[in-house]
C-alpha cells in the first residue's frame, strides 16, 4: 500500500504520474508554487492536524485548489498535505537561503527600520539586488550576515543541529520558532546538501549506513518514534518532548530514561 504521506493523490485529484496505479476522478500535471509565509503548517486535511511546516521560499507542486486550501507535494522531500491557498504564490527561483538561526526581513536597508517578518534558519529567498548590507528581496530586505548562496552547504550535521539549542519542541515542527525530532535531523541534513526524508521512520528506512564502534559526532540514533543525532561520542542533540526543546543530553543518560518511559531500546544506529 502507497504511503499517503508520499503520494499525491486525495481521490478527487491524483499527480499524472500515477495514472496507472492510484485511482482518482482526475489526472493533472500540478502547478509549481512557493511558500510565501514564514511557516505554514502542513496538514493531513483541511482544517486538520498539523503533519509538517513548510518554510518561506520552499518550492511546492499544487494538484488542487479548493475553498481555500491547496493539496500539494512539497519538492524538498515528496511529502503531501494541505495549506492555505493564500501561503502560496508563483514560484521564482530562489538565490539564497537563510544560514542563521533566524532572521527578519526589514522594510528598507536599516536594521532601525520596521521588520516585516521573521524567517527560520533554511528558508529561502530570491535577490533581487545586493546593497551594501543588505540583501533586497520582492519582501523587503534581509541583512547580508544571515544568508547564502543556493548550492552553498554546511559540512557538520551536528553543527548545524547545534543552532537549533533552546527551540521550543513543536510535534511536526520544522523551524527554528518550534521543532521536533525529525525535523531537527532533516534541518540538519539538508543544510549539508545530504537528501533527508521528513518523519522519524522514513528516515530510519532511508538514511546512512550500519554504524559500527563508538558513536561519532553526526550519527543518529533511532528508537520507535524518535530519532537523534550525535553532538559528540557521548552526548546527544535532539528535540523531544521530555525537555520540551531542543537539548544536549548524554547518550547513557536518554538512553535509560527512554527505556523507563517505555518506548524501549534504540532500533538503528546510522553513520554518513
């Protein structure tokens, strides 16, 4: 059975690609849109749970419109969902991502004048026009410090991860206002140019390799709904609940407390 969290289809409208395989009342080719809201929750259906975020700039495919909401496939990683039809606008092509934490976007060149919005770390934009310390966009003007290039990447997952210390745990989280396991792991992934999955079970499916010796700095560990990422060989980072945030906690130490809370034993241990 297709996995619903990968497959564009909702039974009124399926991608052209799965003509022969999933039945719908109509085929389209989508329509390629941006992200054009810091943070949009993506969710199961309409008016339903949140399953993901997506960022501003994110690049997404649109099967269906309908009172007010989109159904779309996000690019970063196939997964499916609904958003607000007014999150989107037409796709440009983006130059640059946001390597900060976070950041704003400002009204004019002055970091004095009004911030328009607020951006996480990994959301993309597209320059129009390079100042002296500001980057102008088609939405104001965010500070040269905070962005790079599109094709430019990290080199440490686990540094990456490490910008994230202190976000508050959101369950389907992807941003730096609010986080959770798998997100923290694909934020930091993605950054170092490495295709990362969305949910903790299609990640523990799809990533790295059996590690074997001691843990190293950017491995992962997985348990049943949880995953985390090696800061160290005997310290963890990782967004749960038990903390509420993103935190640095030993290896020993979250693996016992994991077991006594009874979610059991770690499943797979992956190195890059």
């Amino acid at each position: 059975m297709s996995d619903p969290r990968l497959t564009p289809s909702n039974g009124r409208v399926a991608c052209e690609s799965l003509r022969d395989s999933v039945a719908a009342d109509e085929y389209v080719a989508g329509a390629a849109r941006c992200m054009c809201v810091p943070v949009a929750d993506l969710r199961r259906a309409p008016d339903g749970p949140r399953d993901r975020q997506l960022l501003m700039g994110e690049q997404v495919r649109v099967l269906e419109e309908r009172e007010g909401w989109a159904f779309l496939q996000a690019d970063k990683d196939g997964y499916c969902g609904y958003v607000p039809k007014s999150a989107l606008r037409a796709p440009s092509v983006p130059t640059h991502w946001i390597k900060a934490p976070s950041s704003h976007i400002y009204e004019t060149a002055n970091f004095k004048s009004r911030d328009v919005m607020a951006l996480s770390f990994a959301s993309q934009i597209t320059v129009l026009e390079m100042e002296a310390r500001f980057a102008r966009t088609q939405d104001g003007y965010v500070p040269l410090q905070h962005i790079a290039a599109i094709g430019e990447v990290e080199r440490s997952p686990a540094q990456v991860a490490r910008l994230f210390l202190g976000t508050p745990y959101l369950w389907g989280g992807n941003s730096r206002f609010g986080i959770d396991c798998s997100g923290l792991v694909q934020a930091a992934l993605l950054a170092c140019g490495i295709p990362c999955a969305a949910d903790s079970d299609l990640q523990e499916r799809s990533l790295g390799r059996e590690a074997s010796g001691n843990p190293v700095a950017g491995d992962l560990l997985f348990w049943k709904g949880h995953v985390a990422m090696l800061a160290d060989n005997k310290t963890l980072i990782h967004a749960n609940a038990h903390h509420m945030a993103v935190v640095l906690e030993g290896v020993d130490v979250a693996r016992a407390r994991i077991a006594a809370q009874g979610d059991g034993e770690v499943t797979r241990h992956v190195r890059f």
